[in-house]
C-alpha cells in the first residue's frame, strides 16, 4: 500500500496545479493499494471545496467509501506520540495530517508516499530514523 498526502489529492484533480502531470502519472500505482488517514482526507477535502468546488471532495469521498482508498484509522494508543512529533517538527511545523502519516508508516513498516510536501517529507522520520521515499521526487 502506498500513503496519501494531502497535496498528492489535490493536484490529482486540479489540472492547473504544478504538480497534476506528476500526480497524474502515479494513477498506475493505483493497483498497489492506496492508503491515507482521516486528517489527510480532512485537508484535502477542505482544500478541493474551497479551491475547485464541493463537487471534487464528493467525488473523493465517493471514491474511499467505494473502496477506491482505505483509510486507516489510528489507534487510540498511538495517539500520545503526536503532541511528540508535532514538537520535534515543530520549526517545520508538523500538521495532524503529517503526524498521521508518520504514524501510518509505521503501521505499514515502510515509507513509500505520494505527497508533493518535498520539504517536510524529506525531513520526517518513521521510528525515528528512517526516511519517507517520496514517489513523486
């Protein structure tokens, strides 16, 4: 499975955005498994209504309740490692939705991600130490 940022979702449906072609072309890794959280969905579809219209975020949400995306949910004991996580990043600053995605590579042992957040995700540890791979760069 292969995580979802924010920023991937968005430039995915937004063909003026700098990053659609890029976006565009990850659609093949689609057959992989695409995985994201429910703060990254939150953004995302926040950003798609405010920016492009209601009509993107439905079709988003049509798309995860189809089964199209799964979204993890994070266990209520992983919880207490945010507030850590936000406060080592903060000179980033790290969002809930970036934090949530840290959390969900741990949970899936690797780091593979589509995000166009080049800055952040190239400094963002899971477990501490190793790197997110960015599919996107």
């Amino acid at each position: 499975m292969i995580a979802l940022d924010t920023g991937f979702l968005y430039a995915l449906v937004d063909g003026d955005d700098a990053w659609h072609e890029r976006a565009a072309a990850q659609m093949a890794t689609v057959s992989e498994g695409w995985i994201t959280t429910w703060p990254v969905l939150t953004e995302a579809t926040n950003l798609m209504s405010s920016r492009l219209g209601s009509r993107f975020a439905q079709a988003l949400m049509a798309d995860v309740a189809a089964g199209g995306i799964v979204v993890w949910d994070i266990p209520h004991d992983q919880l207490a490692k945010i507030p850590g996580m936000m406060h080592k990043y903060a000179s980033l600053p790290m969002d809930l939705a970036d934090a949530s995605l840290v959390l969900l590579a741990e949970h899936l042992g690797h780091g593979r991600i589509l995000t166009t957040d080049q800055r952040d995700f190239s400094s963002y540890r899971w477990k501490n130490r190793k790197p997110f791979h960015n599919l996107m760069a």
